[in-house]
C-alpha cells in the first residue's frame, strides 16, 4: 500500500530522482532548507535519515554526518517533528523516513508509525531488517497507510521474487555490495542485476548506493525508474556546512547545492 501523495508521485514522475539527507545536518533548520532546495532543483523523493550510532549500512560519509546530527542534538522525535515543517514551508513531494531496526524497537513500532503517519510521512525504509523478519512492521506500515520500502541487492537471488512481490511504492535497488559512499564505477553485473528484478516488480525499481556521478545517473536511468544518491550529496553538504549555518551565505551555500544536483540530473 502507498500513501496517496507517494502513489501520485509514482504515477505521474516516470524518472525518479530521490535524494537522501541526514535530518540535523548541519542543523535542524538547515535540513528543512535542504529539503525545500532539493524539491526546487527536481527532487522526486525526499529520503530523510534518521541520524544513529551504529548505522551499518553507512558509509564514511553518512557516518560522518550523523554524528554531527547527533551532535547537535537531534533525536528520532526531532526528526519526524521536521517533516510537518517543511510541509508547511511547501514541501509537497513525499518523504521516506530512513533508519535502523534498533532505534525502531527502542521507540516502539506502533507509535513510530502512527506519529510519522501524522507527521506527513509517506515511507519509511528499514536496510537492517530483513525481509522475512519484517511482517509486523508491515502490517502497523498498512494501518497507517504508510509504504514500506523493500530493498533488494545483487545477493538476494532467489529472495528477489519473493521480495519483489511485496514491493510497497517503490523497490530499492542496492547497486553494489557494502556499505553506501560514492563509487568511481558502476558493478558490471548491474545491468543483469536490475534486469531481473524489473522483470520481478510490479512497483518503480530505483537504485542508490554508490551514484554520484552524471555519467552514472545516465547509466541508471537506461535501466531503472529512478535513482538514489546519499554519500555525494552529503559530501557536498558537509562542504558547505559552515556557509549554511551563517545567515550571511546561506542562501549562496543552498544554491551550491541545488546547482551540484541540476548538473547530476538534468542534461
């Protein structure tokens, strides 16, 4: 099941572009004008992160910047507080929470999903929960209307059908084994890869991990319905850090920002 915004978006954006932040990065404030930002430079989907100490699936720089987020305080109350923000500043495209299985569970399943649902959330995206340990997240996902978006990776093999086959909104595609961060090339068993699995799913296929480069973008657009980048776009964020929490630069530091994702998606 997808939210009503998410399934419009879905339905009407056939070259998903799908951006993820880390929620507090540099600062709460920031992050909604990230998220604004994003929207205005052709962002399909926003994918919030919940910053937290022990995020496997990270990278160096995803690591980096929740612990900045962390730094400043930012909680997973905090975060989902954010979303009806940036809704009433005019955030209309639909927001993916990102997080982990342990903060999940110390917060509680039920109440995290009824207050992202409240909160204007459309997804929520778990990468430490396996497939067939998910049914109860799942179903408290449905009562509240909520996708949850299933990830598939070129190990799954003979789990892609099964996976697939649940899919919710869209099917995120793990374009390579580890953890995320910006990679120089592309795997060459992608296109085999991606191939099987469009041929699995009834739902968008889109794929992150590692993109961050135009010519990568490209690449990903021939073979999938949308694309998600992370580590290079936070980079950049973390670049700009000091010039976004001055009121001085900041908007000279967003339009940076917004330039670096139009030359990543636009010809």
């Amino acid at each position: 099941m997808s939210s009503e915004r998410l399934q419009n978006q879905l339905n009407q954006d056939k070259e998903l572009f799908i951006p993820f932040i880390t929620a507090g990065d540099p600062t709460p404030e920031v992050t909604i004008d990230l998220a604004l930002t994003l929207q205005e430079a052709g962002a399909s989907i926003l994918e919030l992160g919940i910053p937290y100490s022990d995020p496997l699936a990270d990278g160096p720089t995803i690591q980096a910047a929740s612990k900045r987020a962390l730094s400043n305080g930012m909680s997973l109350t905090d975060a989902l507080k954010l979303v009806p923000e940036m809704r009433d500043r005019g955030l209309t495209i639909p927001v993916i929470i990102f997080t982990y299985v342990n903060p999940l569970f110390q917060y509680g399943i039920k109440r995290f999903t009824e207050e992202a649902a409240a909160f204007g959330v459309d997804g929520i995206l778990v990468p430490d929960l396996p497939y067939e340990e998910s049914d109860q997240l799942s179903q408290y996902c449905e009562n509240e209307n909520l996708s949850l978006i299933s990830l598939v990776a070129p190990t799954s093999k003979e789990r892609i059908k099964k996976i697939a086959s649940r899919a919710q909104g869209f099917l995120y595609c793990v374009s390579s084994l580890g953890v995320t961060g910006a990679r120089t090339d592309l795997d060459p068993r992608i296109e085999s890869f991606l191939k099987t699995v469009k041929e699995a799913s009834e739902v968008p296929i889109a794929v992150g991990f590692g993109i961050s480069t135009r010519e990568q973008v490209q690449t990903i657009q021939g073979l999938a319905d949308g694309v998600v980048v992370g580590s290079a776009l936070v980079e950049q964020i973390e670049k700009q850090g000091e010039s976004l929490k001055n009121s001085d630069e900041k908007e000279l530091a967003l339009q940076r920002i917004k330039s670096f994702v139009k030359a990543l998606i636009s010809e």
